[in-house]
C-alpha cells in the first residue's frame, strides 16, 4: 500500500475524543459515499457488529449501528391485577354526567 492510500485509509477512520460514549476508533463515512455503498456498509455494520458514522462536510450527522435484538420480549400479559373505578375518569363529576 503507497503513502496516499495509506493516509486515506487512516482518515476513514475517526477517534473520537474524551470517550463519548466511544471504545476505541469509530469508522467515518462521507454522506455522498455512503449513498454510492449503502447495502455494503449495511451488511459491514451487521457482520463487524462496529458503528459507521456518516458526515457531512467533515462534520457528524448520523449514526449507523447494529441492531441488538433482546433475548426475552417481554409480554404485558397478566400485568393488570386488579381493575378499580374507571380508568379513563377524571374523578369529577360533569354535567353531561348527571343527566
């Protein structure tokens, strides 16, 4: 690899500084390129399980992260125990009420 595309390969990728919220180097992606390699950075954040930020100008506009699925759902099945009085009452009585 020459000097040129090895610069260009370091500037793909983006250490963020003080942490925010980010372990290690962070791959970039300019928003115009990313329209051209779409599909293929979707299955690359998908595989690598690594975020890709897009920009715009140099500056962050979006993230693209992997989808993390829950290992349980989790179901509201059963959670009413007991119902009382009306739920959707106010507690006062109104006119249309006394009718």
């Amino acid at each position: 690899m020459n000097e040129t595309a090895s610069n260009a390969a370091e500037s793909s990728i983006l250490l963020w500084p003080y942490g925010h919220g980010y372990n290690g180097h962070v791959k970039t992606l300019a928003a115009g390129k990313f329209k051209d390699v779409c599909l293929q950075t979707l299955d690359e954040v998908a595989a690598t399980r690594r975020p890709v930020v897009i920009t715009k100008r140099g500056r962050p506009v979006a993230k693209l992260v992997p989808v993390t699925e829950s290992k349980r759902r989790v179901s509201l099945s059963g959670s009413i125990v007991a119902e009382s009085g009306d739920p959707y009452g106010t507690g006062e009585v109104w006119d249309a009420d006394r009718s």
